[in-house]
C-alpha cells in the first residue's frame, strides 16, 4: 500500500468504518512511514478534540418541560388517532416507490401532510422520469441517427461537443425531448451498470429556483448546484450557452466530476 | 409490528418505553440544525408526534434511535430548511487532504504541532464552526460525530447514499477544519503563512 491509497482510508479509518484487510494494511504501512503516521494521528486528535468539545456543547441541561410539552400533544393524539382513513408511512420504502408517491400525493392534494413535502421535488419530477425511463430501456432509447442528430443540434446551437466517452461511461444513445414545457436534448451515458442522464438546454429557457442555491459547490472552475430529489440526483450547471442537468440515482457516482461537455466556441 | 388491536394505552407505554429515552439525542442534534432553541423545541415535538402517529410502523426490536432520526431529519428537511435557508457557496477546490497537516507543519514546527492550536480552541469555538457548515455537510456530520451513527445508518436516516455520506462527512470535515484554522490564524494562536 502506498501513502495516496492509505490516506484515500484515512476517515474510515479514524471511524471504524473500513475493513479488517483494509485497517491491517494501513497499519502496515504506518509503521513503516512516519509521514502518514502523523497525518493520521493529527487527523485522529483532532477528531478526538472536535467531539470533544461537540459533546460538552451537547450536554443538555434541562428537557423535562419539553418532555411535558410533547406529552400533552400525544394526548391529543390520542382522542384523534385511530381513525380508518389515517394513513402512515412505513420507515422503508424504496425510493423509487417514494418518487412516484410523491407525485400522487402532490395531485391528490397533500392534505395530511400539511406544509412540508418538498416544494420543489415537484419541479424536476419530468426530469426525474425521463431519466427513469431511459436508465430503465437504455437499449430502446439508442439509436444512432437520433444520436448523431441531436449532437449536431446542440453543437450547432449551444456551440457544445459531447464526448463520447466519459469516466469510464460511454454514450447510449440521445433524444430530443420537450420536459417541463423545454426542449431538451438527453443524452444517457451507460457501462452496463451505471446510467447517466445528460439534459442539455439553452440556459435561457431554464431558470434555476432560489432554494436550490444553498447547495452551489465551485469546483475546477465551474459552478455547481446539487439537488436530491429522493431518489434522483441531479447536478445542474451551465456551460456557455447551455444548462447541463446531469441525472443519476446512484449517488455514489460523482456528478460533480461528470461532465462530458466542452465548449468549442 | 404492534397488532391493530392494541390500545392507546399500550401504544403510548410501549412509545415512552421505546422512543421518549431518545429525546436528548434528538434535542441536541436538533439544536445543532436550527441554531436555536425555539426552533429546536418545535422540531422535536413535531417528530415525536409523527413517530408517535407512526408507531404502528415500527418494528419494536429493531432501532428506535435510527428510526427517530429519520423522522425528525425527514421534518427538517421539508419544513424547516428553506425557512432559515441563505444561500451559502462552498468552494471545496482549494482543500485537499494534506491542507491542515502542511499549515500545521508549516506554522508550528514541532513535534505535536496541534497540541498548541487544540489547547486554545473553546468548546464555543466549534460550536460556531459546525453551524457555519452548509445543513447537508452539517447533518452528516453532527450525526456522525455527535450521535455516533455508522455511516450505514446515516445513509438511511438522510435518505443517501453511502458513496454522498462519506464524501459529505469528508468535505464536512474539510469546512470545519478550515473554518478552525481560520479562527486560530484570526486571534493569533498560529501564524498565517497561507498568503
């Protein structure tokens, strides 16, 4: 094991969280490098430090009148509660289950969810389901002609190239498809695993809501905003004369680093 | 799973048997996401009342503290996040993996060049480090961190995936130390040798 692959397990380390080949192999390589060796036992005081400090701010003096407070409120539940038409939600429910929930909640009203339930989840839903329904027939969706004429499309409009192949995941196949009242052109990159959708636009006919802006993230020179959708993330950013929303429901996957598009103008 | 015919009675003494012992937990992460007491109060109520709604749905044996959690983190994000929301930018590009270690190094040199930073930092000091952090880093980290869950139960509790958990707690981890160094380069306890 070298230094870059002992520090990439630095914090699953430090959290007991990597395996027993992987620790007794960092370990190994710690005693033979005093270089790591102290990365490691700085990040690990002050680890030790902040939950330190983070505990004795935690310590909370007084919660009985809270614990009244919350008392008094299930007793109202309880004249209340047992009525037929009372609907819960189970702690798990795939996600792909909750997105298609969510949408039928939204149509039929939302009422006993009161004020919450994702304002904006309901915004990208489109967006979602195209990439759903592309991730899901990856072959039914590629078709080389299509592809080829909706690369020159965008070229030629928006002034993008879309690479081929991109970490690891080359181009299925591309479509123009009008979501959210757009034509947008969608792109699904694949490696038999892994689907990507890549949604290009002109940036003017797309505006990006305020609540979305908290999640910006500036990285090799762009700018990024991030966006579960419970199921769906999606990563918007705009490149010259596009917005590229790029899609996938493996949050695993970096979306940040997943931009096959280069400008060319 | 309770059976439907269980009376309230019983529902409410198997609930504060099972979920009430949690409320600390919950109050003190509650505090660290909404900055504030009231706000706080008003979560943790809300997120008993629902998981109290909810009883039925879950599993008595398997993990009430997990499972409460995921309720009051699901009321956060729907009702209370957009509420004291401002927009925040986070540029992550200049913090790489070795960025405290070579300020340290580089500051003071020695053979436990923390010892003298970490003497001086107060608890008040991180308290206000930790809610500088935008909410998505800040709740992964206060619930690893504080509460002590594994990354596996974050994941379900925040509704992630494994792969963003650990790279949220990893940039989260990053902002924090940034945000700590800073401070100890403003009131002088090391010197600034970052320009």
């Amino acid at each position: 094991m070298n230094c870059q692959e002992a520090l990439d397990l630095l914090y699953e380390i430090i959290d007991k969280e990597a395996s027993q080949i992987d620790t007794q192999e960092v370990q190994k390589h710690l005693d033979c490098c005093q270089d790591c060796l102290k990365k490691f036992q700085l990040e690990e005081s002050l680890q030790a430090l902040v939950k330190e400090k983070l505990k004795a701010i935690s310590d909370i003096p007084r919660i009985d009148h809270l614990k009244a407070k919350v008392l008094s409120k299930l007793e109202q539940i309880d004249v209340t509660y047992f009525r037929p038409s009372e609907k819960a939600t189970p702690f798990r429910i795939p996600s792909v289950a909750l997105a298609a929930a969510a949408s039928f909640i939204i149509l039929i009203g939302a009422a006993f969810w009161g004020k919450g339930l994702y304002n904006h989840y309901t915004d990208y839903i489109p967006i979602e389901r195209a990439h759903w329904a592309a991730a899901k027939n990856v072959d039914g969706f590629s078709d080389a002609q299509k592809t080829a004429a909706v690369l020159a499309g965008i070229g030629s409009n928006l002034g993008l190239n879309l690479a081929h192949d991109f970490k690891g995941l080359s181009l299925r196949g591309g479509q123009s498809e009008e979501i959210k009242g757009v034509n947008m052109a969608h792109f699904v990159y694949g490696n038999g695993q892994e689907t990507v959708s890549v949604f290009v636009l002109p940036a003017n006919a797309f505006t990006l809501p305020e609540d979305l802006m908290q999640t910006k993230v500036y990285l090799n020179g762009h700018c990024y905003l991030s966006h579960n959708c419970r199921g769906c993330w999606l990563v918007f950013h705009e490149e010259g004369k596009a917005m590229i929303i790029t899609a996938t429901t493996n949050h695993a996957f970096g979306l940040t680093e997943f931009n096959p598009a280069s400008n060319i103008i | 799973m309770a059976e439907p015919t269980t009376t309230i009675g019983e529902k409410r003494k198997s609930f504060e048997a099972e979920a009430l012992p949690h409320m600390n937990a919950l109050y003190r992460t509650a505090l660290r996401m909404t900055k504030n007491v009231n706000d706080a109060e008003d979560l943790v109520q809300e997120a008993f009342v629902k998981a109290f709604r909810f009883w039925e749905k879950f599993q008595l044996g398997s993990n009430a503290r997990a499972w409460l959690f995921k309720i009051m983190t699901n009321v956060f994000i729907n009702e209370y996040r957009s509420k004291s929301r401002s927009p925040m930018s986070v540029n992550v590009d200049d913090l790489d993996d070795n960025f405290l270690y070579g300020q340290l190094a580089t500051t003071s040199p020695g053979d436990n060049p923390e010892k003298q930073l970490f003497a001086k930092i107060l608890d008040d000091d991180v308290k206000k480090a930790i809610e500088k952090l935008p909410e998505d880093f800040r709740l992964v980290v206060v619930l690893s961190f504080i509460e002590g869950f594994s990354y596996q139960e974050i994941a379900e509790i925040a509704d992630l995936q494994l792969g963003t958990v650990k790279s949220r707690l990893h940039r989260g981890r990053k902002l924090l130390q940034k945000e700590l160094l800073d401070y100890a380069v403003k009131n002088g306890f090391i010197k600034d040798t970052a320009k």
